[in-house]
C-alpha cells in the first residue's frame, strides 16, 4: 500500500519565506523552481516518503500554509 502524503503545502499561499527549508530535520524541502500567482517561489518537498511528521515546518511556518499527517 503506498504511503499518503505526510506534509501537505498551499503552494498558492506561500509566499516563499524558506523558513521551513532549515529546520526540517531530513531535510526534504526545498523551494520550487516555478512561480505561484502571486510571483513567490514557493516551498515544496523533494521526497516524501521520508517525511517523518515531525510537523516542525508546519510550527515555523508565519502564514499557516502547510497540513501535516501522521498514521495512527
């Protein structure tokens, strides 16, 4: 069964802060090569399978653009 994603980011909200980018701790975000509406290169995650719901992207995160999910 394949995994569902772990962290979820607005791409259209983000406003490309890179705040994110630092603290997470495997280091899978990284900022977008293409643009949103709104001019901004936006954060997204290069591997999620990696992702460890740590949620600590979504906790630097000022504009509240990214969901994150844990299995139960």
């Amino acid at each position: 069964m394949e995994k569902e994603k772990s962290v979820v980011f607005n791409e259209e909200r983000c406003k490309g802060c890179e705040l994110c980018v630092p603290v997470c701790p495997v280091n899978i975000i990284s900022m977008a090569d293409d643009i949103n509406s709104h001019g901004y290169h936006y954060a997204q995650v290069k591997e999620q399978d990696k992702c460890i719901s740590c949620a600590m992207c979504a906790t630097m995160c000022p504009d509240v653009v990214i969901s994150v999910y844990k299995e139960e």
